[in-house]
C-alpha cells in the first residue's frame, strides 16, 4: 500500500515536471502521512541524508576540473596528444577522444569532460574541414568516459548509497574506460575514413613530442597524483580531490599564470551550483530508500525478477535494457540516487559482485548521456557545435553501439571489471 | 551622492549574488578546511581534531545555499520529457504549476525545519569537535528552504513585470538550457 502511494505520487511529481529533488521528497511526505512515523524526522534527514564525508569530494573534482580547465591545463593536454595522432586518418577526431580519456582520469563529470575538451577540439576539427555533426558525436562520446575512468562522480554517489569501497569502484572503472576510450577512437578512425576527412598531413616528430610533453609536464602529471595517490592507499578519494584542487591552482596559478581572481570565484559557484543541484537530491532520497526498505519493496521486486529468471545472464540482461530505457528520460546521478537502494539487494541476493554492478550501473549511464530527448553530452555538444540535437543523435548511433557492444562483453565477463580490484584486494567475490 | 549610489550598487549586487558570493565562501572554507587537514597529516605528522567536522558543516551548507541559487538560476534537475508533448503555448503553464507546488512544500520543509531549530534550541546537542550548537548548523534547512523559495518567487514577479502572466515560466523550460549552463560554465 505504502509502496503504491510512494510510487505513484513520485510518478506524478517528475511527470508535472517537478524538480527531481522534491519530487522525490514530496513523494516521502505523502507516504508518511499514512503511516506513523513521526514528521519530525524530516528534516533531520533532509541534514542527515547529505552529511557523510565521502561525498564531499564530488564538489572538490567539480572545483578541481573548473580550475584545470580554466588554468589551460586542457590546451597543454591536447598539444600532446595531438603530436600522436596527426600523421592518421581522422586524427583529430581520435586526439578528441585520447583528450577526453586524459581529462576524465582528471574530472568526475560526463558533461564537463565534453565541456572542457569539445570547446576546444570542435572549432579545431570544423576548421581542418571535418564535418560538424562528426566533430560533436566524437566530442560527446569521448566525453562520456569522464564517469567511467575514474575519478568519477556517480560512483561516489554509487559507493555512498550501497556502502561498498569508493576505491575498489575507481580500481574497477579503468580497464572498462580503456576498452570504450579505444574502442571509441576505432570508431572515429572508421567514420573518417569512410567520409574521406584525412590526416592533417603532419609528419611523426618525436622532437616536437619530447618539447610538448616537457611544457605540459605538470598538466601530463595531474592523473598521476591523482590516480596514483587514491590507487597506493596513500590518501582516501576526499583527500585525493582537494589535493586536486590545490595542485590545479598551482599549475594554473603560479606555474601556466592563466587563473586570476574572477576564474577562481566562477569555478567555486560551479561546484556549488552542481553541489546544490545533484547533491540535494542525495539529501532527499534518503528517507525514500528508507521507506522502500521498511515496506520491503527490494525483497518484492527481487521474488518478481527471481520469477521471471534465475539466470545470472537474464537478470543481468534485463537490468541493462531498463537502464538504457530510464536513460533516455532521466539525469544520470539521479537514476543512481534512486535506483540503487531498490536493486542493489535485488542483485545481491543473486550473488551479484556490488562493484561489479556500480561499473554496469555506471557504463550504461554513459549510453544516457548520449541518448535523446535528455541526453545531456549531447546538449553541451550541441552548443559548441551549431549542429541540431536531431542531427548530432545520428552521428553518436556508431559510438552508442560500441559502448552496447562493450557493455556485453563486460556484463558476461565480470574478471575484465574485477581484475584490478582483486588484484589490489578489494573486491568481495 | 556618489557614495550613495556605490553603496546603492553594492546593496543590489548583493540582493542578486548573495547566494553565489556566500557560496563562493563556505566553499572555500571547506575547501582550504579539508587541505589544512591533508597537510598536518601527511607533512607535520599530527592530526587536526576540528577540520573534518567544519567541513562537513560547510558541504551541507554549500548543498542548500547552491539549491537557493539553482532556484534564482533556474537550472534544477526535472524530468521534462512529458511536457514536451504538450503544444508549445501551454507549456508554461504546466511549468508554473509545478513550481507552485514545490513552493507550497518549500514553505512546509522550511516550516519543519523552524519546529526542528525549535526542539533542538530546548534540548541542546553540542558538536563532539568544536563545542558547537548544532542547531546554529541546523538552521540552514529553514533558511535555505525558506530563500529557495524566495527566489522562485521572484524569478515570477520579474516575468510577470517583463511580459505580464503569458512570460511567467517561458524561459524557464528548455531543459536543454539550462543543463548545457549548468554544466558549461
């Protein structure tokens, strides 16, 4: 009864066109007033839902990105990059996507790896004569793996809600981003030579390369430290984020000379712009999880899965199809906010790796980003590109269906995700 | 006279920004919070006892000062597919709809939040590190709840000046806007 009320009230909330956050607490209000849990708690938990530590260092890799970006760190990233790439066919297009691979084991944020690198690459691309639709697809899938290859937000939403390791999620997202990064420049390489874009005719100079990685030296290092930092157990995410942010305001302060007060300011209303926009939902999502709980909402579902198939392939596979349908239509954090604490124990009861899921969960989110009608990549590189929503959804269809083909490969060979963790102990199964 | 109108400037420029400069802050108190307590662990070898829980106090005001200035921005997450289907001249209108039914309930959070300060005004909880009461943290729920709603309404009043009740909630719903600013910038 209590599921039916909570369900149907945060159906008609989001349908309204409320903001999701509400929604979801409005939701909570309704399905309290009919049973007798206090009303006081509400906003207690509206305090209590948000405060937990590990969260705190989404607003810092937000912070740390703006700051990177702004501070030219991205321009010296691409300078490199693109020292491979110019000699093949649709070698910019690749560069994008090798950038936004570097970017995102910088960033946490889908959108704002597209941001910082298609700004960029896309007036480049459009400039060597390379069609616009073909430099907004390269742009907004090469972006997508900025949640992936870690750090990466959603996942830290992801080990917050379903408690497991922040760390082993990051461990587990790198060999999968590698997969998708490559097979997403083979993708690139293939359009471009089938639509007749060639090289930029640059030959190969490995002297030209050795003096572009030295001035970028300290941008080239950023996901060392990072990365490197998280991956040695040296310090926890949280601490690996403000480190982030430090060392940009050093490279792009003291070192690029690029950041000045104004940058600094717009990048810490950036953080906090997204902070009170994603974050809130966590916030009111709380007690909603809590009460789909109490009424045992995950058991019910996982009786209807169980009876539908046991198959480990099955239920993985129907999981996957609902993810890409919800996509369509939601922001990705909030599918994650939501959807966690119902199927979280659905899978475990099945004997489903946690963080093995958090990464299917996460990759076919990187699908929502590039499907319409909200699909948020695709905004952004719409933006920058000039090209219609419409015609940009058909130049990412190849890229969309690497990333399904990948996601196959993944979801019925789990050792690829939990390799790395295991390795470094840190997977369960 | 001149001093007049510079502090005139500066009222304004603070009754539009006072969110964003406010939030600008607390971030950076966290921020510099959480890279304080980096450096005494890994360089002085020594533990700081008050920064995780400042910081933590700072993220949950950054959290609901940012949603008052996503409010005034208009950039908060729904789902607006459904709208989509409707012929465009109505569209606001389901807009404003929406938004007057999260303000009813922005008030009853905001309300809850009051009931909450008041208990706990009563019954006085001190933060374990720094001694604090809680309840000074705690009233950012009513207070950011009560300038989120604030600023729907005045994000109202300024369409209903511009272009009388046929501009309330136009610009505000292209879903693709908003998100490509909010992520841009």
């Amino acid at each position: 009864m209590t599921i039916a009320i909570l369900s149907i009230t945060l159906f008609a909330c989001l349908f309204l066109g409320l903001p999701i956050f509400m929604s979801l607490g409005i939701a909570t209000f309704v399905s309290l007033t009919t049973s007798n849990i206090p009303m006081t708690m509400v906003a207690q938990t509206l305090y209590q839902g948000v405060d937990k530590f590990p969260l705190l260092a989404i607003p810092c890799f937000i912070l740390a990105g703006s700051l990177m970006e702004r501070g030219g760190v991205t321009q010296q990233i691409i300078d490199v990059v693109l020292r491979f790439t110019g000699r093949i066919t649709g070698g910019l297009g690749i560069a994008t996507i090798l950038a936004c691979m570097f970017f995102s084991a910088i960033s946490g944020s889908g959108p704002g790896t597209v941001a910082a690198i298609g700004t960029l690459m896309i007036p480049a691309m459009v400039n060597r004569g390379y069609d616009r639709g073909y430099a907004g697809a390269v742009s907004s899938s090469g972006g997508t793996l900025g949640i992936l290859i870690p750090p990466s937000n959603p996942m830290i939403i992801y080990g917050v809600i379903a408690n497991c390791s922040i760390v082993g999620l990051f461990m587990a997202g790198m060999v999968p981003g590698i997969i998708i990064g490559l097979s997403h420049c083979f993708v690139a390489y293939y359009v471009a030579r089938k639509l007749n874009f060639g090289s930029t005719g640059e030959q190969f100079n490995t002297r030209e390369l050795l003096i572009m990685c030295w001035r970028g030296k300290f941008a080239l290092a950023t996901p060392l430290v990072i990365l490197g930092g998280i991956y040695s157990g040296i310090f926890t995410p949280v601490e690996a984020s403000v480190i982030a942010v430090f060392y940009a305001l050093l490279v792009g302060g003291a070192i690029n000379r690029k950041l000045n007060f104004t940058d600094i300011l717009e990048s810490l209303t950036d953080a906090a712009r997204i902070t009170g926009t994603v974050i809130i939902i966590v916030g009111t999502s709380t007690v909603f999880g809590q009460i789909l709980t109490v009424n045992q909402a995950p058991l019910k579902l996982a009786a209807f899965i169980t009876g539908i198939s046991t198959n480990w392939y099955v239920v993985m596979l129907i999981i996957i199809v609902v993810f890409f349908f919800l996509g369509m239509f939601m922001e990705t954090l909030s599918t994650i906010i939501i959807l966690t604490p119902v199927l979280l124990p659905v899978v475990m009861e099945l004997g489903i790796d946690p963080i093995y899921f958090g990464v299917i969960f996460v990759v076919t989110n990187e699908v929502a980003f590039l499907t319409p009608p909200l699909g948020v990549n695709l905004f952004v590189a719409c933006q920058l590109s000039n090209v219609s929503i419409e015609r940009l959804s058909l130049h990412v269809l190849p890229h969309i269906l690497a990333i399904v083909l990948c996601i196959l490969v993944l979801a019925f060979f789990p050792d690829i995700i939990l390799w790395l963790p295991r390795l470094m102990g840190y997977a369960a199964y | 006279m001149w001093g007049g109108i510079m502090i005139r400037v500066a009222i304004s420029n603070i009754y539009e920004n006072f969110e964003k400069y406010f939030c600008a802050f607390i971030m950076a108190v966290m921020v510099i919070c959480l890279g304080a307590q980096v450096f005494f662990r890994f360089v002085l070898d020594a533990a700081l006892t008050w920064s995780e829980e400042l910081s933590r106090f700072a993220f949950v005001w950054v959290i609901y000062m940012g949603a008052s200035m996503a409010a005034m921005e208009r950039v908060h997450i729904r789902v607006t597919v459904p709208q989509l289907l409707l012929p465009s001249q109505y569209r606001h209108y389901a807009t404003v709809f929406a938004d007057f039914i999260w303000l009813i309930f922005n008030l009853f959070f905001a309300y809850q939040g009051i009931l909450q300060l008041k208990h706990m005004f009563t019954f006085t909880f001190t933060s374990p590190a720094m001694q604090w009461n809680t309840a000074f943290v705690y009233a950012i729920i009513p207070l950011g709840f009560f300038l989120m709603s604030f600023r729907i309404v005045q994000g109202y009043w300024r369409d209903y000046k511009r272009g009388g009740i046929h501009a309330m909630g136009v610009d505000l719903f292209s879903s693709e806007r908003s998100i490509v600013e909010e992520t841009e910038k």
